[in-house]
C-alpha cells in the first residue's frame, strides 16, 4: 500500500504486512486528517461557559462596548496557549500534569495539584449554576433539582468516550454550533454598533470595578483547566512514526485551534455587543434571569428562548468538559483513575450549597471567575517551562520567541491579579 501523495490532506503512520518480519520495512496506512480534528472543540467548550455568559453580559451591561479590546485579546492569547498545551500532547504522549509530576520537584507538583483542583471545583460551580438557571428558565425547575438533573445529564455525555473519543467530541462540538447558532440569531435581532466596537477596541480601563470585570473576563477566556484538559486530549491520540507526520500532526490541530477558539470568540463578542446595546447602562447588577427576562421584553421571546437554551447547552456540556477535565488532574497529578461519578459527587456539592442557600447565583458566578484567573499562572508557568524543555520536546521546543511571548502572557495576567487583590484590601 502507498501513500497518499497529499501529505497536508492525510496523515500516515506505518503498520507492518500481513506476515512481513519486524525488521522489514513497513508499508503506510493513511490516516485522514479528520482523526486528528476535534480536541480544539471539546477545550473550545470552556471558553463559553456559563461564565462568559455572566462576566460578558454584565460588561457589556456596565461598560457598553469599553472591555472589547480585553475579551478579543484574551480570545487571542488563549490560541497559542491552547497549541502549546496540544502539542506537548502530541510530541510527548502525556498531559501537563502527568509531566509536572515527572518533571517537577515533589512539593511543587502537590502545590501545582492542589491549586488545579481548586480551580476544577470554580469551573464546576459555574457550570452547575449555568445549567440551573436554564434549566429553570426553559422548565421552571427549582434550583436543588436543576443541579441533581446537570450531574445527571452531563455524567450521560461523559459515558460517550466509553465509544472511543469521537462521540464525545461529536455532542460537544454539537453544543457549541447550538450555542453559535443561538447567538448568531440574537445578533442578527439586535444588530451591534459598528462605532462601539471599533471604540472598544482601544485599550482602556476607568475604575475598580472595570478592573475586576477585565480579569473576570480574563479568567472566563483563558481557561486553566482547558490547558491542563487540551494536553490530555492529544496525548496518544494518532501513533506518528517520522517528525514529518509529527509537523503535519501539529498543523492540522493548529487549525483545530483557530477554527473552534475564533468560533468561541465571536460567541463572546456577541454576548458583550447584544448586552450594550439592549442594558447600557445598567444601574444594578444583571443576573442571567434578569438577561432573560430583559431580552423577551425588549426584543421578543424567540431571543430569550434562544438566550436560555444556549445557556443549557453551555453548562451541560461545560460540566461534561470540566468532569474530564478533573479526571485528567487528578490521573496526571497523582497516578490515580478517579470515579466519574465519585468525581462528579465532589465537585457538584459547593454548587449545590449555593443553590440551595439563596445566593445570587450570577454573582457568585462572576467570582468563579475571578478565582479562575488566578489559576492561569501556574498552569501557563509549567506549560511554557515544559515546552520550552529540549529534553521534554526535542526539536519541537518553543523557539526564543515563542518562549519570550509567553513570560509576556504569564507576566500580565500575573500583575493583573495582584492588582485585583490589592485593590479588594484597601
């Protein structure tokens, strides 16, 4: 068998022949490219959470369109950052934690872990509390009964990699084309403001508040758990055997990458454009029911349908993601295979507490997110160690450059949250 000549159309990898000996040369199995596609869109699910869905409605709604430049530059940075994490995948067969246990000192891999559960257990509670609200919004289900139905539910969609990964990746790339489609339709509905957008594109931040709002932004965007999650996705996935399978390998999830995180950005860009234009300027703080209610009484109750259902898709399959999310921390971390449903039970229990005690749940969501953001670094420290590491990459380390950009990023988002801090004690 040969292979195909169309080396950017299909990937090989090399099986022997019925009855060839080890030491001959093997022939070429082609591998279509469509193999290697899908990671991009499982980590992508992240990236419109239910709590972009607070964080951007709600800056949309304070700040009109003045946090455009932070959300299209978060959307940005998060690409490479998700290619990094893909192709330490790719080249090494690992996750980020199976190698931060290897490679790191003890002390430093149980820190690393410690704080990666913390945010696994942020990133739970929001989509929990995401999928709640919709589901009350579409069925008018209490809040308790609402989390119970999401474990439930998002546990159903988990058991399809028990298929293999396709099904999965299959229902959660489903979810974010509903939630695309949904968004799309609100946009087309309250078309945004030309002006706005090109205004909001110039860097500007104008009291605590918008800070605040700019690293909740942040921590919704850049997700840490999808940095650890994107590494485990690609690990062993498609057996390459020449450095120029490996290159072709990476450039096809390099498109993976854009294609899903550019979808993930004009879903957050329209989250933020429809709220400044239907709840600029909003004297108190919106809450996802009063988005909702907000939409049915200014633009009609097919926007609020497709507000809420959106909003189900989210947090179902952003649960879904975040459970795998957590298994993959916990397997890499500690070499230890967690429950499904033991890891599901933990994790959903915080939200549970908050639903049931009469807490606003989308300021509680907002705070998710803010406790996210200080997540990335750590994760984005060992990342860019690792995969500036000869010994760990080979000849696919970061160049200088790359490297260099990422010191930039880590340093920013770093100074960022210290900022917030500072500015939540005096």
């Amino acid at each position: 068998m040969q292979s195909t000549p169309d080396a950017d159309a299909q990937i090989t990898t090399a099986v022997p022949e019925p009855g060839t000996p080890a030491s001959a040369p093997r022939a070429r199995r082609p591998i279509p490219v469509v193999a290697a596609l899908g990671p991009a869109f499982v980590a992508a699910i992240a990236y419109v959470d239910p709590g972009n869905f607070a964080t951007n409605f709600q800056a949309g709604a304070s700040t009109g369109y003045q946090l455009v430049w932070v959300l299209v530059l978060a959307n940005l940075v998060a690409m490479p950052i998700q290619f990094l994490s893909a192709k330490l995948g790719v080249v090494t067969g690992r996750s980020l934690p199976h190698l931060c246990r290897e490679r790191l000192p003890r002390p430093v891999a149980v820190a690393m872990w410690a704080q990666a559960e913390v945010v696994a257990m942020a990133t739970d509670l929001a989509e929990f509390i995401g999928a709640a609200v919709g589901l009350k919004l579409l069925f008018h289900m209490p809040f308790p009964i609402a989390a119970l139905v999401t474990a439930v539910v998002a546990l159903a969609v988990l058991s399809l990699q028990r298929r293999g990964h396709r099904p999965f990746e299959i229902a959660v790339t489903a979810s974010i084309l509903l939630i695309g489609a949904g968004f799309a339709y609100l946009t087309f509905r309250v078309p945004p403001s030309g002006a706005g957008l090109v205004s909001g594109l110039r860097p500007n931040l104008g009291g605590d508040d918008t800070l605040l709002l700019a690293v909740g932004i942040i921590g919704a965007t850049v997700m840490p758990h999808a940095i650890y999650l994107h590494s485990g996705l690609t690990s062993g996935r498609i057996d390459v055997r020449s450095v120029g399978e490996r290159v072709r390998l990476l450039r096809v999830g390099r498109a993976d990458i854009v294609v899903a995180m550019g979808l993930a950005g004009l879903v957050n860009l329209s989250m933020l454009a429809v709220a400044a234009q239907i709840f600029r300027p909003s004297p108190t703080t919106l809450t996802l029911e009063s988005v909702h209610s907000g939409l049915a009484q200014a633009v009609g109750g097919s926007a609020a349908l497709a507000f809420a259902v959106a909003l189900l898709a989210s947090g179902i399959s952003s649960a879904s993601v975040g459970t795998a999310a957590g298994q993959i921390i916990m397997d890499g971390f500690l070499a230890r295979t967690s429950r499904r449903w033991l890891r599901r039970t933990v994790t959903m229990l915080p939200a549970i507490a908050v639903l049931c005690s009469g807490t606003d749940p989308t300021q509680v969501l907002i705070l998710s997110q803010v406790v996210l953001s200080f997540g990335i670094p750590p994760a984005l420290i060992a990342l860019t160690v690792l995969t500036s590491s000869r010994s760990v990459m080979g000849e696919h380390a970061n160049t200088p450059r790359t490297t260099a950009l990422m010191i930039v990023i880590t340093g920013v988002l770093s100074t960022l949250n210290a900022v917030v801090v500072i500015l939540q004690i005096f």
